[in-house]
C-alpha cells in the first residue's frame, strides 16, 4: 500500500465515524480522545484483531533508540493519533531489543518501525524512523481506509482518503490517497459523488 522506504468480522458502525467525525483540535480538551491500551503480545492481539476486526499499528522499537523515545513522547500523544488508536486499531508495542526474532519476522530493519496490518495481520505498509502526527495520522486513515473498502464500505473509505489529503496535502500519503480516491469513483461513480478538497 505504502512505505516510507523503499521496501472479518464486519467493523462496527462506530469505527467508519472516526474518519466522518474527526476535526477537534489537539487542544480540544472538551472532547478527549477513547482511551486505548497498548498491547505487548503480539499473538494476543493478532487474534483480537482478527476478533474485532480492526487493523493493527505495530511500534517496533529498541533501547536506546532516541527516535523511538521521540516517537513516543510526541506523536504517539497527539489527539490526532491517540483518537484513531482508541478504539479503531488494535495497538502494539514490540521491543526488539527483548523480541529481536519478531521485529524480523515482521521485516523491521531499523528504528523505530511502525508496521500497519490489516485484521488479518496483512502487513500493507512501513512506517520507518520517525514522523511528526499529521503525515503519521494521514499513514493510519490509509490502512482504515483499505479496512473499510475490503468490508464493502466505500463511502467511509472515500472520507478517509479524502481525511488524508486534508491532513497531509503535500505528503506522499496524499498521492496515495488521491490515487485511491479517483479509483474508487471511477469504480463507483453513482454512490460516490463530491469529494473534500485539499
């Protein structure tokens, strides 16, 4: 789907209003973010992602790993990322220092990696080093995205891309997005009419 280097149970009606609803600001503090966990059983959370039939975002970090230290103190906590991670992605937190055999079964080859997957654990893209929370937020309405189209909800995937271009206009994720999006009314031109414009 995506990189930044070279290299089924149907979803709740609740998890395509993330990508409708979301426009508070970071410092909307009426309106918090859903609280999440982040999980650290990558096996675990396989099956409660295929159970729930949420994507995956997997952090894969190390010691002594400013980025990943960065990462965290950062974007990890913007409103934007923390309000897709609650409730909408099941999230993980894989220490490659400890799991040095899973950060290469998932193909990771520095850090910090943030891997998006689909329910399935389907790895559809790479996230690598660190990234500031608007291209980052953009990479995850992506992977909810190409959730939504696979459930048949092509509407809601439409909002996402459209969501992407808007929060990340001059990324590569916005290409992408855009690309999506001129597919997907081609494919579907009498139920997806009108589009956000960047």
């Amino acid at each position: 789907m995506f990189a930044s280097a070279p290299r089924t149970a149907a979803l709740p009606a609740v998890f395509a209003l993330v990508c409708i609803g979301l426009t508070a600001s970071p410092s909307d503090a009426q309106n918090p973010p859903p609280a999440f966990t982040w999980r650290t059983d990558y096996n675990a959370a396989r099956k409660e992602a295929t159970e729930r039939g949420l994507p995956l975002l997997i952090v894969v970090g190390s010691d002594n790993c400013f980025y990943c230290r960065k990462l965290e103190g950062s974007t990890l906590l913007d409103r934007r990322v923390t309000a897709l991670l609650g409730g909408h992605f099941v999230p993980v937190k894989i220490n490659a220092t400890r799991q040095p055999a899973l950060a290469s079964a998932l193909k990771v080859q520095g850090y910090p990696t943030t891997v998006l997957a689909a329910p399935d654990g389907k790895i559809l893209g790479f996230l690598e080093g660190y990234e500031e929370a608007e291209p980052y937020a953009a990479a995850m309405y992506l992977t909810l995205a190409e959730t939504l189209q696979k459930e048949g909800k092509e509407a809601d995937a439409l909002t996402c891309l459209e969501r992407v271009q808007k929060l990340a206009p001059n990324s590569r994720y916005a290409e992408v997005a855009q690309g999506k999006a001129t597919a997907l009314r081609k494919a579907n031109p009498a139920t997806l009419t009108g589009s956000v414009k960047p």
